[in-house]
C-alpha cells in the first residue's frame, strides 16, 4: 500500500532551507525521484517557522522504501542532515482515494 511521509527538517540560522537547496542542487533529489517506487519528493517552507523545511516523501509500499534506505543515496541525505545540524520529526500517512463523500468540496 502507497504511503507518505512527512518530515520536518529542523534547524538554526536557516540551515534547513541550505540543506534542501544543497540536495536540490546536487542532484540527490533527482536520484531519489528517479528510484523505483517514488511516487513524490518534494519540500515546502512552513509559513509560521522560518527554520523549518517540510518534506513530503511518498512511496507506492515499504519494500520501494527499504530499498532506498540501503542504498548510497541514503548515506548522501545523512551526511548532508549532519552537515547542518538538523533535528527531524516526522510522520507517516496511508494513502487512499478521496471518499466519495469528500469530493463535493474538492476542485480540480
């Protein structure tokens, strides 16, 4: 079953958002994005917390995402996160179809 994550990179002095333009920058989001069973890599900047970066990472089922936390790419990320200090919470989301019900409220 697909699912997303949501992470929440935390740091000081804008360290967060230097780290997300770095794995931009350095091709490691192509990578990921490029690995069988991503379905969606992206960041966002919180609006209420400056020194947050918000990522949202999904993957069509845990054997995609296991693969990636073995692979090269992985120790890429941990390197970069300790680079900058950063401090992680995160999330975890089932995704499913809007319900028939909710999708009087939803414009396409």
């Amino acid at each position: 079953m697909a699912f997303t994550i949501n992470i929440y990179y935390t740091g000081t002095n804008g360290s967060a958002k230097q780290f997300a333009e770095e794995m931009t920058s350095s091709g490691i989001v192509d990578e990921i994005r490029n690995k069988n069973g991503n379905l969606r890599y992206e960041y966002f900047c919180p609006l209420n917390d400056s020194e947050t970066i918000l990522l949202i990472d999904s993957w069509s089922d845990q054997e995609a995402l296991n693969e990636h936390h073995k692979s090269e790419t992985m120790n890429k990320i941990i390197t970069l996160r300790n680079k900058y200090d950063l401090h992680m919470k995160v999330e975890r989301y089932s995704l499913e179809e809007n319900n028939e019900n909710d999708q009087k409220y939803i414009k396409e």
